[in-house]
C-alpha cells in the first residue's frame, strides 16, 4: 500500500471545485471588511498605555477583568519583560490620572501594585502607521512581481501576486470577521505570510517548470499534477513542522504573540492551499503552454541553401 506522500492525487481534475472554495473565502472575507471593518488596535486607533508593576506575578485574566468591570472598554494586557511587569493597553482618549486610577483599582484586590508609566498613543501616530503600513504590503507585493516575472516567466508573475492577494484578503478578513484585535504584531504576520506563501509558490512553480521542459507530452493538467506531487512531501514536512511551532506559540506565547500566531497558522494552511490550487491551477486559466518555456527554434534560412 503506498503511503501519502507516494500516491499521485488528481490536483488538476478539483481545480474548479477549489476555486468556488477561494471564491466563498474571499466573498466572505470582502463582506467582513466591508460590513464589520477591522477591530484596529490601540497601534493604529491611539489610546493609552499603563504599565504596573507588582510585587508578586499576577494572573492576566484577573487584572483584565477588574478593569473591564470597572467600565474600561477594549482592555489588552500582558507581560512586559519579567512576569511581575505588566502593559495595559486602554482603547480610549487619555487621561492625566488614568495610571491612577488604574493602580487604584488593582490594589482593591490586595496586590501590591505600583505604576511604572501612563502614556498617551496619539490617533495621528496610528494613521502614519496605517498608511506606511499599507504601502509596504504593496511594495512587496509589487517587488514579488517583479521578481517571479524575472525569474520564470509573466503568466507565472500573474498566479503568484493573486496568490499573495488571496492570501492576504483571507487573513485579513477572519480577523474582521471574528473582530480579533488587529494590531501591529498581526501586520507583521502578514508580511511573514507573503514570504512563505511565496516560498511554497516558487517550490511548485520551479517543479512545473521543470516538469514541462522534461516531459514528452503536452497535457498541462497532468504535467501540473505530476510537478506538485513531486513536492507534496516537503510542503507536508515544511507546513506540518511550522504549524506546530505555532501551535506552541499561541498556547504557551501569552497575549502578546496570540493574534500573531492566529494570523500565521490561518497564513500558512492558507498559503499551502493557494500554493496548489491558486498560483498553479491560474497557469491553466492563462494558457501556459510549453512554448512559453521552449521558444521555437527559428529556421535558419541560410542553412537551407548549403548543398
């Protein structure tokens, strides 16, 4: 009996079948941003940041919920260094005693707590981010572009960057959808998500590029099926071991990397499954032939007239 790895599966043959499943993905995703919007965090919207320090570690969750039962809206906290340092993160307009009020607060409980700092993130601060933010997800995208149409080919150019956009706009629309608070932590997830999206997307692409000049037959969907279970082992191998780091991240990571670990493992299954079925099966729909690849050899006339 073959194993996984060695049995040839018909990618090609449920192409159309994946793309309605990207088509839902992203009619789903285009709606949460559009009807429900990002759950921007305090880096993007402004707001206030208490940190404390206590004589003992506290627990998390109870210094969040005697804040959010005090009135405090959008409350983020974590650790900040050693566990008896914590960051509080409050979405709304800043007040000079708001340290105060905060520490106030914490002490009814009997801990020992003293604040450290109370500053203000101002909304100005947030849109620069926003829009420098924005800007270098284009560049890159635009950069990545580039660099596949270089190295392959302009059809293969074109599979990769709405790759990328699938995988981008699925990622960022779970995270309106489910209102998880997206900050800048998530934003760099993102770029990380791109760079293995098109890592896996160039695995593939050089196998089918391989796999057309070496084959003797012209069927692009079998010479497609063939190139990518070529490598259906090492994406296995390369997204199985990844997804448990990640795994392990955002149960042991605590607050601060909890939405950047949800961002990467949505990301990578994501960016395995576009890797297959978004920048490979769109070389069928732009009619990527062997000629793309092998230019025909132009007939010299001069050769002909040779006795």
């Amino acid at each position: 009996m073959k194993s996984l790895v060695n049995r040839q599966f018909d990618f090609m043959g449920k192409r159309r079948l994946a793309f309605a499943i990207s088509g839902v993905m992203l009619l789903v995703s285009i709606a949460s941003l559009l009807l429900q919007q990002l759950n921007l965090g305090l880096d993007f919207t402004g707001g206030t940041l208490v940190e404390v320090r206590y004589a003992a570690a506290p627990t998390l969750d109870a210094v969040r919920q005697t804040l959010e039962d005090a009135g405090f809206r959008d409350v983020s906290v974590q650790t900040f260094g050693a566990a008896t340092e914590v960051l509080i993160r409050l979405q709304q307009a800043f007040d000079a005693e708001v340290g105060n009020q905060v520490v106030a607060l914490l002490r009814e409980g009997g801990s020992g707590v003293d604040l450290v700092r109370a500053e203000f993130v101002g909304a100005q601060v947030g849109d620069q981010l926003r829009d420098q933010s924005g800007l270098g997800l284009l560049v890159a995208l635009g950069i990545v572009m580039l660099y596949v149409a270089f190295r392959f080919q302009y059809k293969f150019a074109i599979g990769a960057l709405l790759a990328l956009i699938h995988d981008v706009i699925i990622v960022v629309g779970a995270f309106a959808l489910f209102q998880w608070e997206f900050d800048l932590t998530v934003l760099a997830a993102l770029l990380a998500v791109i760079g293995y999206s098109l890592n896996d997307t160039i695995v593939v692409y050089d196998r089918i590029r391989e796999t057309i000049r070496t084959s003797r037959i012209d069927d692009m969907p079998a010479i497609f099926n063939e190139a990518i279970n070529l490598t259906l082992s090492r994406t296995l191998a390369t997204s199985g071991t990844t997804l448990l780091v990640l795994l392990a991240l955002l149960v042991l990571g605590g607050d601060m990397i909890h939405y950047f670990s949800i961002a990467l493992i949505i990301g990578i299954v994501v960016g395995t499954f576009s890797s297959i079925y978004v920048s490979a099966a769109l070389l069928l729909a732009v009619k990527l032939n062997r000629e793309d690849l092998i230019p025909a050899k132009k007939e010299d006339p001069e050769a002909e007239e040779l006795p």
